[in-house]
C-alpha cells in the first residue's frame, strides 16, 4: 500500500486538526470521465461527523453536489523540501507533506434558513479566535446574495492522512526536518508574495 505505513496517519484527531486549520479544500467530482475542481473551504460538523460547503450557483461542479454524489476531497497542511544538508547523517533530497485525502457524498440542502445560518456559522469559525468581524444574520447584503449560493453537506465514506515528516530518520534528523519544515513555510510565503504583487 502507498504510501508507506511509516506515512500512513490514522490517528483521526491529527487528520481533524489538518481539517480544522487548513479548511480550504479542493473537490473533485467526476462527469462524463473528466474531473470538475473546485476549491472551498469545508467546515467539520462535530454534531454528525460531515463536512459542509456552500457554492456559487454558476459553478459547473454545483450540479454535482447533490443526490448523494460522490466526491474526493484533499486538504492540505505544510510542505516543503529538505535539503540533506538539515540531516546530521547522508540522506537524498525529498519532499516532506501533510496532506488528507476523504472520499464521501453529496447531499444538496435547499432549506434558506439554514444556509444563512450555515454562512454565520462558518463565518465565526473563520474568524477565531479574534472574531474581529461577526456576520449578522440581519445583514441585508448576506440575504441578497442567498439565491447565489448553494448549500451541501459531505458525509465521509474514508479517511486517509498522508503525513511525510522524516519518520524513518534518527530523533535529531527528524527534528531538524521538522524546523526546516516551519522555518520554510514562515519566510518562503512572503517571498512568494512579493514576487507575485
């Protein structure tokens, strides 16, 4: 099985943490052999274990979001690459990740009330732990909009964590990757920034 077991993450409080702090997801349906791809962030509902979503109406993927479709989901944590020269022993280059993959199905919700509700939901989740903005449920913008937005709900079929994180490497080796692993998810986003605006 790929990837290896030493890979393999299955505590499911470690994959619900790659969740809650990377929520935005990329979906991916399939019609007609070709993918459709979209990228939104999915909240995790502790009450009944699924995933909830809301999207644009004139997205082609929104018709496949319904009637217990099926999709694959992907969330993904840091990444980056380790340079052997971070090891205290000889290693090759690689690439270390976390990522989770889900597979599950769609059920579109067509109540109003709970998609405004939903909205303000996810919006204070967003927003913690400074909840500097709170969407009011009497916003007349957010009621506007409502008829652009469709509501749907994931329940996950399968979990699977792909952490590579230099698990086969000696204590001191493994740390260091950790650090390069922080240390280039910190400063490689403003340059990245910079170069791009």
């Amino acid at each position: 099985m790929y990837p290896p077991a030493k890979h393999q993450e299955n505590d499911k409080g470690h994959l619900l943490e790659v969740i809650k702090t990377y929520p935005l997801a990329t979906i991916i349906s399939v019609k007609d052999n070709t993918p459709l791809i979209t990228h939104l962030p999915l909240i995790y509902r502790e009450t009944d274990g699924k995933l909830i979503g809301h999207i644009d109406i004139y997205n082609p993927q929104t018709n496949l979001l319904k009637d217990e479709n099926e999709v694959t989901i992907l969330f993904y944590g840091p990444q980056c690459y380790i340079s052997p020269s971070v090891y205290t022993t000889t290693q090759l280059p690689t690439w270390n990740y976390i990522r989770v993959h889900l597979t599950g199905k769609v059920t579109k919700i067509e109540s109003t009330e709970a998609l405004k509700q939903s909205l303000i939901t996810m919006t204070e989740f967003l927003e913690a732990p400074e909840h500097n903005y709170v969407l009011e449920s009497n916003n007349p913008r957010l009621d506007k909009n409502l008829e652009y937005i469709k509501m749907f709900e994931i329940t996950i079929d399968t979990w699977e964590g792909k952490f590579k994180l230099s698990q086969d490497k000696k204590p001191k080796d493994k740390e260091n990757a950790r650090e390069a692993l922080i240390k280039a998810n910190q400063e490689s986003i403003k340059q990245f920034l910079d170069s791009i605006f």
